[in-house]
C-alpha cells in the first residue's frame, strides 16, 4: 500500500509541505530566517548611523523608522517558524506555557493599541511617535514573535549556528565601536555636552552606550561559552575575537549596566571554567581573551578616571540624537544633577508613575510616554522624557500594569526554564541563554528596549525554553 501523506482539509499534498517537512528541514529553515534577520537588524542599523549624520541621504525618509521597519521584517520571519511549529504540534508543555503568556501579553499591548487610536492625537499608534523613536505596536510585536519563533528550534546545531551569527556582528560591533574613536567617524557620543571632560564612549550601531551595553552582555555570554564548545576554527577565532572585543567595549560604555553585566558574565565565565577544567584545554578557555578585553578597557577608564556616565548618555541619546527629550536644563524648578545615578533614575521613574496613575490598566499607548509632558511642542517642555529607563514601568505606563505583570512572568518563566536546563548540562547552548535571561530579568529596571538590540534578547530568552531533540555535538 502506498505511503500517505498528512494535509490539511483534505488538500494536496504538495500544499502540505509544512505538515510533511522533516526536522532537520525545519531547523534548518530556522537557522536561515534567524540568520537573514539578525543580518538585515544590523545592517540597517549600520545604515541608521550614517544617515543620522548626514553620511547618507534618502530623501523623503526619516532615519528613524529605518531599525523599527528591519526589527518588524526580522519578527515576520520570525513568527513564520513559529507557525510552522504549531501547525506540525510539536509544541513541549513548557513552550505552551510561554506561549499563554506571551498571548496574555499581546491581547494587552492590543488594548493599550486601541485605546491610544481613540485617544491620543498626532501620532500612529502602530509605527510610533514620528519626533521619537518609531516604536510603536509594530516594533513590541515584533519582540514577542522573535520569542516565539526563537523557542521552536529544537537542534543543538541550529542554535549553535545563530550564536555564530551573532558572534560575527559582535564583532562588526567591535569593529565600528573602535572606528569611533576617530572623530570624523559617525557619533554622537564623542566629546559629549554633559560631560565635563573629553570621553569617548562607543555606541556601535545601536544609538546608545547603554543600549551597546545590552547588546555587547548578550554577544560576550554567547561568545564565552561558545569558545570552549564550538569545533570548527574558523568560528572558534571569531567567538575569541568576539570576547575581546565585546569585554572590552562591554566596560568601556562606562554605564551602570556595562559595570553590572561584565561582572556576572565575568563570575559565570570562571565558574564554567572550574566546572569544566578537567575537559577544557588551554587553548579553548575564553579567560585570556576576556580578561585582556577587560583590563584594556579598565586602564582607559582609569587615565581618566572612573565615573558612570548614564545621565549623561540618556540625554544625549533621548535629546539630542531623537530630539525626543526636553532639554535638560539645571537652573529650572525640579532640576535633578545630570550626573547623579540617584537623582537620575528616580526622576526617570517618576514619570512614569505619574502615567500610571492617570492609566493604570491600558496605560497611554505603544511609544506616547511623552505625551503626558507636553504642552504644545514637546521641545519646549525643559527635562521632559519619552521612556523611563526601566522596562517594567515602561509597559506599565505605555501598555498598562497587566502588560508588566505579562512581561514579568515571561521574563520569570524563560530565566527558570534556562537555569534548569543548564543546570542539569542538557546542552551547552543553554548557558549562554540562562546567563542573559537572569541579568536581563534582573537589570531591565535599569533600561529601556530597542529596536537594534533588544531583538537579540528575545531570541535569548525564548532560546531558554527550547526542547532539544537530538544529542548531537557543536
């Protein structure tokens, strides 16, 4: 009798290729449209740079949109493989767990959506505010589709061969974050206004220090435990240079969450390698790479002299890179010392608690933070902000609190899944993912999303609630 093949409503077979793909064709479909997206994530950020500062000139295009509309190509992609995996049932129990809380979450950013159409004037609330950030409904969407295509991948290699991917942007990264050092190259963060002294601090392509910091925890995690674990050559080279470089610029952005981050992903490095000493050789361990990365950064820091410089980048990034901000200004009533992290923050999330207040349950709308400052032009308004540094408070006052509590449990729910994993030693590739999921959970009271990084947070987090099918090594 003649082999049969499933469809779906009695259609033809060759209709059906999704219900009769193998996995291996499904890993690999994977592997290319995670790949293809995070490419296009850093290209276009990379052509943000330079439009941003006149280097390239599109006319009738506001530079922008440009990171929100690759962020939006990369979640299409994204949530395909998503699809595809619900469609062939081959959803674990904890992947349907994450699954309801990441529909919890989208029905309220939905609400938040719909209720901001009706209310709130001169902006779309799906792409965003046009004098912010464009990231609006569109760009929080995206996220949670990157989670959900992201936990679907069920082979070791198909994550080990994204983690190259992303390895090799870390160091394109490095690379553009060093070139900033030259003052003719594109930055707004050489010799900025708030700072008293002549400092160079790196942004690579993603707008800010802070938000390089994001990013550069996530390639550092990835490279370090790739090194030790990832065969080929050619790729182990680019997992060191990758540590090097993102330790040091990790360090180097002279942020709270730059500090915070390479000391844990420093203590995680070392408590691997003591783990793993005895099936580790010499030339394998990441140790060497980090530490130099780090102690080059550490004597930069020093001939200048230590400082955390986050007020200051917040403002040089929210006002004069966006023109987002009101301008700070220290001689009106309620000013706060730019350069205090315990006058800063508490200003930052004070404003959104007032939002709160006002929207407690649908919050004000995706990107209108800034709305419930103005008084007509929103630069006229002196130390207005469009985002309190703070991911929790952010959706609670732009999504409403069941948003928050939403994206809590989903941070919660991906950090356990992640250290359980990895702590049991099913696979490498948890490690990575387990680390950035407990920093991030832990750190995003201390800083906003993006669209040219956060992307590879959300492909962290939902890489913790992988199933793994196979025992197959790097």
């Amino acid at each position: 009798m003649a082999k049969t093949h499933k469809t779906i409503f009695g259609t033809t077979e060759k209709s059906n290729f999704i219900l009769n793909m193998t996995n291996d064709q499904f890993n690999k479909l994977a592997s290319v449209l995670f790949t293809i997206g995070f490419s296009l994530i850093f290209v276009l950020s990379a052509v943000t740079e330079l439009m941003s500062k006149g280097k390239i000139t599109v006319a009738t295009y506001d530079w922008k949109i440009v990171p929100s509309v690759s962020l939006g190509i990369t979640g299409i992609l994204a949530i395909s493989i998503f699809i595809i995996a619900l469609i062939k049932q081959t959803l674990s129990r904890k992947q349907i767990v994450a699954s309801v809380i990441t529909l919890v979450l989208a029905v309220c950013l939905y609400i938040s959506y719909v209720n901001a159409v009706t209310t709130v004037q001169d902006y779309t609330a799906f792409l965003g505010f046009r004098y912010g950030r464009y990231e609006g409904l569109m760009v929080y969407l995206s996220y949670l589709f990157i989670f959900l295509g992201s936990m679907t991948i069920n082979r070791e290699s198909t994550v080990r061969n994204i983690f190259r991917v992303i390895s090799v942007i870390t160091v394109l990264q490095s690379i553009w974050s060093g070139l900033q050092f030259i003052p003719s190259f594109p930055s707004f963060y050489y010799k900025v206004p708030y700072i008293m002294q002549p400092v160079m601090l790196p942004s690579g392509t993603t707008g800010s220090p802070a938000y390089l910091a994001t990013f550069m925890a996530c390639g550092l995690a990835i490279a370090v435990f790739s090194v030790p674990n990832d065969s080929n050559r050619i790729f182990s080279c680019i997992h060191k240079t990758a540590v090097l470089g993102s330790a040091f610029f990790l360090t180097k952005t002279q942020t709270l969450l730059g500090y915070i981050s390479i000391t844990v992903i420093v203590a995680a490095a070392l408590a691997d390698h003591l783990r793993n000493r005895k099936s580790e050789s010499r030339n394998s361990s990441p140790l060497v790479f980090l530490f130099t990365g780090l102690a080059a950064a550490a004597a930069l820091i020093i001939i200048k002299g230590f400082a955390v410089y986050d007020g200051e980048v917040i403002w040089q990034d929210g006002c004069s890179r966006l023109g987002a901000f009101g301008q700070y200004s220290s001689s009106i009533e309620g000013a706060i010392n730019i350069h205090s992290l315990s006058e800063v923050y508490p200003y930052l999330w004070g404003k959104a608690y007032e939002i709160i207040k006002q929207f407690p349950v649908t919050g004000i709308g995706p990107d209108a933070f800034i709305f419930s400052q103005r008084k007509g032009s929103f630069n006229d308004v002196p130390l207005s902000v469009d985002r309190p540094y703070s991911e929790y408070l952010y959706y609670a006052a732009t999504f409403g609190i069941p948003a928050a509590v939403s994206l809590a449990a989903a941070f919660f729910c991906s950090a356990a899944n992640g250290v359980v994993s990895a702590a049991k030693n099913r696979s490498w590739v948890f490690r990575a993912p387990a680390v950035i999921a407990v920093l991030y959970t832990a750190s995003a009271v201390i800083t906003n999303s993006t669209a040219t990084v956060t992307p590879f947070i959300w492909f962290m987090l939902g890489t913790c609630c992988c199933t793994l099918k196979d025992n197959e090594k790097a």
